[in-house]
C-alpha cells in the first residue's frame, strides 16, 4: 500500500488526510498515491462517526502537482490503446474529487464538510483537489503561493481545473488563472477567489477544524450543483461570455501562433464544458486533456521542462561522492549589468557578497543597481521594505581584490577580453583562500585559455549567467581541460542555492547555448543581406516558435558585443575563422551608431524608456542585394529552426553538450529554442529524422555547409532510431 497519504481520526471525530511523498522533496501525485488518496477519503466518507474531513500536507509545501513521469508510465504500458488508459486515470481522479466536492459516496449518503488547508507552494492536482473541497484555508506565510501552472509545461489544468474555475470565477475571470498559468500569493489568490480564507499557517488546521463543526447544509453545496444556475459574467452564448472568447481566442492565437496544442484544447474544454452540466463537462474536459496528453509535442516539452530539468536541478551532473559545499560568501569582481545581476540572485538565497571595481564609486553603481531590483520586488509585494534594507546589507563594496581572502567562491564578471580578464586572475590567484574556486562568468571565451595564466587551473571553472539575470534561470558551467570534480560540485552546489537550473558542458568557443545562438542571429542578418523583408524574418521566427526573432535578440545583446566576438573568434582561429558575410552589416550598423537597445538604436526604433516601437526604416537603405520577393515564408522558417538545431547536434557531437537532455533544457531556459516541441533535440525527433534528411539536403545545396546533415542524424534515421528513444 502506498505511504503517500495518511488519515488520523482526532477526538471530534475529524479525519485530517495528510499528504507526505517521504521519498520526495514535494508532493507530487502518481498513480499509487490516487489509489491511497481514494482510499483514505472513501473511508472516511463511508464512516458514519466522521464528522468531516481535512485535507493537508505533511511537508511545508502542499504539492508540486503531478508527477508527470507516470503519465509517461501509463502511456508506455498501455499496450496499443494508451489513450483509453489515461481517460480511464483521468475519470477516476475526476470521482475522486467529485466525491470530495459532493461531501457523499452516494445519493443515499449524507454530506460531510470538507476542508482544504495547505501552505507554501500549491500548484496543478494540488490545487484542483482545494478546488473541490467546501472550504479552502491557504497560509498567509511568506512564499506562499497557489495556482494552475500546467499551461507553461504544455498541459492544460485537466483535473477540473477547466471545468470548475470558469465556474467559480466567470469566463474573463478564468482566462489569467488557467492561460497564463501564475501562482498567487496568498492575498492575491484570495481576491481571485482560488481561497477562501488566509490564516496564519500555525492556525491553519485549528481553523479548518472550527470550520468543519459548524458548517451548514447549504456550505456543502457548489453554486454548480444547485438549480437555476448561470454562469457568473455570462455563459458562451450570453454576449459578454462570446466576447470573452473572441478575445481570449485572439490572445492564444496570437501569442502561440497555433504552435501548442494544450491552449487551445483548453479554449475548447472551457466552451463546450460551459455548454453542458457539471458533470458531462468533466467527462468532455478529460477528452480533450488525454487528447493533449497524446500528442508528441506535449510529451517533448513536459519532459524537457519537468522530467529532465527536475533532474538537473537536483544535482544530476554533480560529481558522486563529492562534499558537499557549505557557502557563506561569495566575491563577485565586476559590477556592471551581469556582476550586479550575480551578486542580486546571491543575496536573494542568504549568502554575503562583497562586489568588487576597479574603484569604489563603480563598486557603489552596482549597489544601486541591486537596490533598484530591490525596490521593484518591495512595489510587487515579494519583499518587505524591511526585508530589502536587510538583503541590501548583505552586499559590501570594496575596489581591494586582497579582501576576497573570506570568501569561498570568486565569479569574475568583467568585460569580455581575454587580455583583461587574465590580467585580473594573477592579482585574484594569490588571495584566493584554500579550498576557494575561482569563476568566470565569460560567455564566449574558451575557459582553458583563460585558465593559461592561473598556477592552479584545476580550481577554476566557467559559470556563464543569462542576461537579465534576476530573469534568466539557466546557467552554463563549463569545464576547463584542468577543471576538477570538486570546482565543478561547488559550481553545482551554488547555482543550486540560488535557485536556477544548470547544465554542464565542456570546454569550446561560445560553449553550447551562444554557439547556437549566434548560427540563428547570423543565418537573420544573411537574409537581410540577400534582400528579404526584415519583418519576414522577425515573423517567421515567431511561427517557429521563437519567443524573438534574430534581429530583435541582436539588440538586446547588442551590436558592439557581436562585432568584439567576432573579432575575438577571428583572432583565435586565423586562417580556420569562416567569413559568414554578416560582418559587413554589423559594421555599418556600427558606424550608424545603430547598436541596440541600450542605445535605444538598433534594427528596432525605441522610445527614450526603452521599450521596443517597430523596425527600423534605414534597414532598406543598408548595403545589401535588392529586394528579394522569391523567398517564401517557409523558406525562412526552415533556415532558421535547422542552423541552430543542428548546430545543436555538432555540440553533442563533439562532446561539448553531454546529454540531449541538457541540450533541450539549455536551448529552451537559454534562448527559447522550439519551446513548443521541447526543444531542438526533440523538435528533430518531432520533425522525424527521414523529413530532417530531405529538408537538410535541399538547405545544403542551396545555402551551404551550415545545413551540412551531422553524422549522428544520418545514423538514426538509417537505423530508424531517435535521440529519445
């Protein structure tokens, strides 16, 4: 029998049902732990000395939701029909909370209360189990947060989700719970009506059990569940609730581009289930989940952004039998953009920071910086004024390189130059205290070659951060030829206190995500070259499913810092470097002091706060070929989904990228790669090897040895394999 969920009866005759996975950090729901759930519940349904029944957790956080590894298992080991099988799941849980929601096994029982009380994080199943109960009690503790995420893993909320909140909340209401898939503080969750009451967490039974001894008959009974009922706001056919649609249609469509199946199934599941009772609409909502469940997209991309980036978040490349690291603090040398970013993601988890410039009044501007990120998570209600002043404290500014003698871990994250930046490693080496790692936040610059100048290679070690940092969870820890197990694990072990996701890849220029990146920004400029509109290019990146296209995303790294890596790639390789012909246009955008965003200059106009207004007109004055109206937009989508994808491959290849895993996690947390197929390794398996062939052949001979097809791919499709298979 499964342990997941336990059941004490107290001596008002209350059953608390506890959910504790004691084999996981969170509760996440498998198909053991429904069976012990309904078990737990029935009994105590069926017992006629309970009075009623909580529900809570046993861990901090009430639930992860899902695991969706066992609905992976259910589609695996359903023979040829695993569609029926997940129906048959899906229905079983939907009882389950019907039971819960009715208060009754039957008609002939009488209802029981039930209440919900949970804290911390509630998320998915979790919150579709609050949903049915009579009664939601949420914690009012910091952290606290509830809400129905599937939609950012490809899913939809299909245990009720779609069925009861549009219900509770009207059709306008419901369309930012279910579509943009936010967890809500406790406050905020309470004035959307996802709970009913906010307590002290120490309070949270106690409060529960109140409620249980003197709910009446009529609290037993959903709004949906009695006579004359109307959806509040208007039903689909009401004029309010049809414009609700339009509009909510119009939103998917327009942000998805078609691309993924589970919002638009969830549009569906909410219409047709608003056009039938209660419990016809579970039965329509479970169709259209499983539907979405059996599509390989959706299985790509809740592997990629759950199974897999789970895995690396708990340590999977961490060298085995390696200590574990206790950090205190931590020296960050460089305090522009990315130092102060670093430094700001530190403290954010506890750890002391000492933010190092060349002078004090440069170390100063980064404190602001940090306090300006501060000050918006005060204004978004995450951090009490209180709690900032406290965090802020917690960086000290020094232009002494000698005082980072007291700190465990060193990230340098000074320009990107190689002469400057092993010029600072000779002044670090010999303060850095025994047993410390020394850190490059490079993006680019192979990590053995900085490495040149250091006595003791072994203790240094790549960990490039995303930019915007505070936004960015991916971080790339790249190992030098020198690189030991114990650098790499300390590595590990602090991305993981700061709560974002690694992937460890060894040691080549640009690593893996930039050697992806700048194939995809190259192959936008290539075709700006030859003639083709820019504003094709920008919209037939978005088709593919780019969250943007490659000449907005120049702007935003800006054409200065292409062109200096450019420069450094062309000096490192000499006569091996490839002229891509994209040097000339970077130059002239150069020269018209055109460089991005920061500038408020680039391929794109900006407003004087920064904010993006539409192409810029002078891109047809460019030195480029005339007009190209030859090319079709299929064409274009096509370039730019297979140069990065397959340079995707040659990093694998080449053993830069270790695992594909990491590759689908890196290319999607990195730069957005083929989110809506789980990424590029899985979008090619998607795509079916035979058609990458066929496509391949076609890009090479019209275009080059950029679309020349890996050997790797060849070999699967001629043995009818995939790279998950």
């Amino acid at each position: 029998m499964c342990s997941d969920f336990t059941k004490e009866v107290d001596k008002d005759n209350i059953a608390v049902i506890t959910w504790n996975c004691l084999d996981k950090s969170m509760n996440t729901m498998t198909e053991d732990g429904l069976r012990s759930f309904q078990k737990l519940v029935t009994e105590a349904l069926s017992d006629e000395k309970i009075k009623g029944i909580i529900i809570t957790s046993g861990k901090v956080d009430f639930s992860g939701g899902m695991d969706l590894s066992t609905l992976e298992a259910l589609k695996r080991n359903s023979g040829s029909d695993p569609a029926s099988k997940i129906f048959q799941y899906i229905m079983e849980a939907h009882g389950l909370l019907r039971k819960i929601e009715l208060g009754k096994i039957d008609d002939n029982s009488k209802s029981k209360p039930v209440a919900f009380a949970a804290s911390g994080i509630c998320a998915g199943i979790g919150t579709e189990i609050g949903l049915a109960c009579h009664r939601r009690f949420f914690s009012s503790s910091k952290g606290s947060k509830i809400g129905l995420p599937e939609i950012l893993v490809g899913l939809f909320p299909g245990l009720g989700g779609t069925t009861r909140v549009p219900r509770m909340m009207g059709l306008m209401g419901a369309s930012s719970v279910l579509l943009e898939g936010k967890l809500f503080a406790s406050d905020k969750a309470k004035s959307v009506g996802l709970v009913d009451e906010v307590v002290a967490g120490d309070e949270l039974i106690q409060k529960a059990k109140n409620w249980v001894l003197s709910a009446s008959t009529q609290d037993l009974i959903k709004p949906w569940d009695q006579k004359g009922f109307k959806f509040p706001g208007g039903a689909p056919y009401h004029p309010n609730g049809f414009m609700s649609f339009v509009g909510a249609s119009a939103l998917v469509n327009g942000k998805t581009k078609g691309l993924y199946a589970a919002p638009k199934a969830l549009l569906s599941s909410v219409y047709e289930g608003a056009l039938v009772d209660f419990d016809s609409a579970l039965k329509i909502e479970a169709r259209w989940f499983t539907s979405v469940l059996m599509t390989d997209a959706c299985t790509n991309m809740a592997r990629t952004l759950f199974l897999n980036k789970s895995a690396l978040e708990k340590g999977q490349q961490r060298p085995a039998g390696a200590r574990e690291t206790n950090l205190k603090q931590i020296s960050v040398i460089g305090s522009g953009m990315m130092g102060s970013g670093i430094a700001y993601a530190s403290i954010l988890q506890g750890l002391d920071v000492l933010l190092i410039d060349q002078n004090i009044k440069a170390a100063e501007a980064g404190k602001t910086k940090i306090e300006m990120l501060l000050n918006e998570s005060v204004k978004r209600k995450k951090l009490s004024e209180e709690e900032k002043i406290r965090l802020l404290d917690n960086v000290k500014t020094t232009s002494s390189i000698e005082r980072i003698s007291g700190s465990d871990l060193v990230i340098e994250a000074v320009f990107e130059d190689l002469q400057l930046k092993q010029s600072l490693y000779q002044k670090i080496e010999p303060h850095l205290k025994e047993g410390a790692i020394l850190a490059s936040n490079t993006s680019a610059l192979p990590i053995t070659k900085l490495s040149e100048v250091l006595r003791d290679g072994a203790r240094f070690i790549g960990i490039h951060f995303f930019s915007p940092v505070d936004k960015m969870n991916l971080v790339e820890v790249i190992k030098s030829e020198k690189t030991n197990e114990k650098s790499l694990a300390v590595a590990l072990d602090y991305i993981s206190l700061i709560k974002k996701t690694p992937i460890v890849v060894n040691d080549s220029r640009g690593f893996y995500a930039n050697r992806c990146i700048i194939p995809y920004i190259n192959e936008g400029l290539r075709m700006l070259s030859e003639g083709i509109e820019p504003a094709l290019i920008e919209n037939s990146a978005k088709q593919i499913g780019m969250p943007v296209g490659p000449l907005q995303l120049l702007d935003e790294l800006s054409v200065s810092l292409a062109l200096n890596v450019a420069k450094e790639t062309k000096e490192a390789l000499g006569k091996d470097y490839e002229e891509t012909g994209t040097e000339s246009i970077l130059l002239e955008m150069s020269q018209k002091k055109r460089l991005g965003r920061k500038e408020l200059a680039g391929f794109y106009d900006y407003d004087n706060k920064g904010r993006r207004q539409k192409l810029w007109e002078g891109l047809k004055s460019l030195n480029i070929d005339k007009k190209n109206t030859d090319i079709t937009s299929e064409s274009v989508k096509s370039r730019l989904a297979y140069v990065q994808a397959l340079e995707a491959v040659r990093a694998y290849e080449e053993n830069i990228l270790l695992s594909v895993e990491e590759g689908d996690v890196g290319g999607i947390l990195g730069w957005g790669c083929l989110i809506w197929a789980g990424g590029p390794f899985s979008w090619l398996d998607h795509v079916g090897h035979e058609n990458v062939l066929s496509e391949c052949q076609k890009l090479f001979e019209q275009y080059g040895a950029r679309f020349a097809l890996p050997k790797t791919i060849k070999e699967l499709a001629s043995s009818g394999r995939k790279f998950y298979s």
